[in-house]
C-alpha cells in the first residue's frame, strides 16, 4: 500500500482542509460522537494551525490526518475548552508556560479502510513531533484516546497528572476516556523511546522522502512532504 503524508497553512490550501474536515467528522460520527471541540471550522484561515493529512498516492483519498494548533491570543487551543467543562485548572496550567510557543495536535484520525496500519496511532504522532520544531513549538499538547496511549508516549508525550483524574477525563462524551498530554523539550524529546527519536529526528533533517514503514498491519510505502 502507498500513501502520502504532507504538511500545509491551513489557510494555504482551504479546499483541502475542509476535505480533512469532512473526514474527521465521518469518523466520529462513526463512533457515535457529533460535537467535539477539535473538530469546529474556527481554525480554517487562521495562519498558525497547519494541517498533516494521509491520502492516496494520487490524492483522491483521504485516509488520515491531523493538526497543529498554534495558541494566540485570538484562539486558545480545543483541548482547554474541552477539559475545562470539568477541570478549569487547564487555563492556569496553560498560563503559567507563560509567553512559550505552545501548541496543540489535535483532530487526529484514520479512516477505517487504513485501520490497523498505525497511521492514526503512529505514524501521524511521529509527523506531528517533527514538524512542531519547524514553527517554533517549544510545548506540544494532545488529547488522546486508550488505544493511542501507548505511542504518544514512544513519540515523547508525558501524561499532565495534575489536570482531572490523574490526567484522565471523559471526553469527547461519556464512557470515553482521553488523556492530558505534553511534550515539554519538543526538539530533544528525552522522554521519546530512542528508534522513534532517531526515526522523528530523521524526518526534520529529511522533509521529503519515501519511506517503507512497517504498522501493526504490515509495511507501506509512505511519501513524505512535510516541509512547511
């Protein structure tokens, strides 16, 4: 299987970032899931939220995608609306990073016809580490699931024990879980486990290539366009 993954302005590309939209939305709905923060339009021409998307070699498919929300003053990052409906100590945790770059990757997802390959659970987390570095991240946030837990740790996140219940919340509804994330030493990454550091380090000096990766699933020929 091939597949291409590329990083782009949200503003630069409008038409494409409303067709990461409509695949995002596809898929929570398809766990049952209408409104979530990090899938509002707010963001579409704003100049510090890039777009990661997963698409066939000839871009008619979306399979996956993702973004990196910059916190300004004009839009705070989706995850602290989210968490502050049950734990308002988010906003004074964000505050106290001060005047840092900080930001958040959010809106991750796969569609089911890639499920398995590690697109939504690995290899985006790699992509968004590594391109935090190119805008100026100092702290990247996350929000993640259960089942991407694991691998957010190997790229470098730590869970943020102080918020909620141990970093935990139930969100995007009841009876799902997700958990509090940051990278606090986005260029050094000295919590990331040492092949996915090499592996992320490797795509910063090296924004376009072509790569067989091995998922969960088995290998695919992923190309690479991540500069931004």
């Amino acid at each position: 299987m091939i597949a291409k993954i590329r990083a782009f302005r949200s503003p630069d590309d409008v038409e494409t970032s409303l067709k990461y939209v409509d695949g995002h939305r596809k898929v929570l709905e398809s766990y049952g899931v209408k409104k979530v923060t990090s899938a509002s339009v707010e963001w579409l021409h704003d100049p510090q939220t890039y777009v990661v998307l997963v698409e066939s070699e000839d871009g008619e498919k979306i399979y996956g995608g993702g973004r990196i929300q910059i916190r300004t003053q004009e839009m705070k990052m989706p995850m602290e609306d989210a968490i502050a409906k049950i734990d308002k100590g988010i906003y004074q945790y964000v505050d106290k990073i001060g005047n840092e770059t900080i930001a958040e990757f959010c809106g991750l997802f796969n569609s089911k016809e890639v499920a398995g390959y590690g697109i939504g659970s690995i290899f985006l987390g790699r992509i968004g580490v590594a391109i935090a570095t190119q805008v100026n991240v100092k702290y990247l946030m996350a929000l993640c699931s259960p089942a991407t837990l694991r691998n957010c740790a190997r790229v470098g996140f730590e869970i943020i024990r102080d918020l909620g219940n141990n970093g935990t919340f139930y969100y995007p509804k009841e009876g799902l879980i997700a958990t509090a994330l940051i990278i606090k030493d986005i260029h050094n990454l000295p919590s990331a486990h040492e092949e996915e550091r090499e592996r992320i380090f490797d795509l910063r000096l090296n924004p376009v290539q072509e790569a067989i990766e091995k998922g969960p699933k088995g290998e695919m020929d992923i190309i690479y366009h991540t500069k931004l």
